[in-house]
C-alpha cells in the first residue's frame, strides 16, 4: 500500500534526485532520477518529471541554487511587530540561574 504523498513532496522528490545526480557527477536525466527515486521506493509520474525536466532544461545544479538564493535573498528576515498590550516575548524572558557546581576536595 502506497503511502499518500503531498504535493509539495512530490515536487521536491525530483528537485532531490535531479540534486542527487548532479552530485554524483551525472547529468539528471530521465532515466537516471528514475534510478534515484526506485533505489528508495518512490515511484515517477512521467508527465511530472518531463514536466520537472523541461523547467530545468539548459541550466545547472549550481544555477539553479544561486537563482533560489537571490530570491531567498530578497525575503525580508525579521517577523512581524508584536501586538501592543500583548505579552512579552519568550525570548526578553529572563533565563533560570545555572546551579552553582560544588568543588571536589582531593584527597591526600
């Protein structure tokens, strides 16, 4: 019985195979993330890979990653404003003391 995959995941067991063969010094075809994904049980949507293969087609494994930091880049990185009047945060909690350790004496 088939484990029910969420999309996400399954979109992201190409983009980890495709990695994985790139890795492994090989191209990423068809045929070698079809290997990838058998080797651990996860079976290949053909019309999802081509699809994978045709939005990845002419670049690579390392363009791919600097395109995905430029626009991680461009994601601001504090949070939003805490509310007024609300709590304080967890962090501005004032941490519990350390235990004081007890010295051992030596014996003579």
């Amino acid at each position: 019985v088939a484990a029910k995959v969420r999309p996400q995941t399954d979109k992201m067991k190409y983009v980890a195979a495709y990695l994985l063969a790139n890795l492994g010094g090989n191209s990423g075809s068809k045929a070698e993330i079809k290997k990838i994904l058998e080797s651990v049980g996860a079976t290949a949507d053909d019309s999802k890979l081509d699809a994978f293969l045709k939005a990845v087609d002419g670049k690579s494994a390392a363009e791919w990653i600097a395109e995905g930091q430029d626009k991680l880049a461009s994601v601001p990185a504090a949070g939003p404003a805490p509310a007024a009047g609300g709590a304080a945060p967890a962090a501005a909690a004032k941490a519990p003391e350390p235990e004081p350790e007890e010295e051992e004496e030596e014996e003579d």
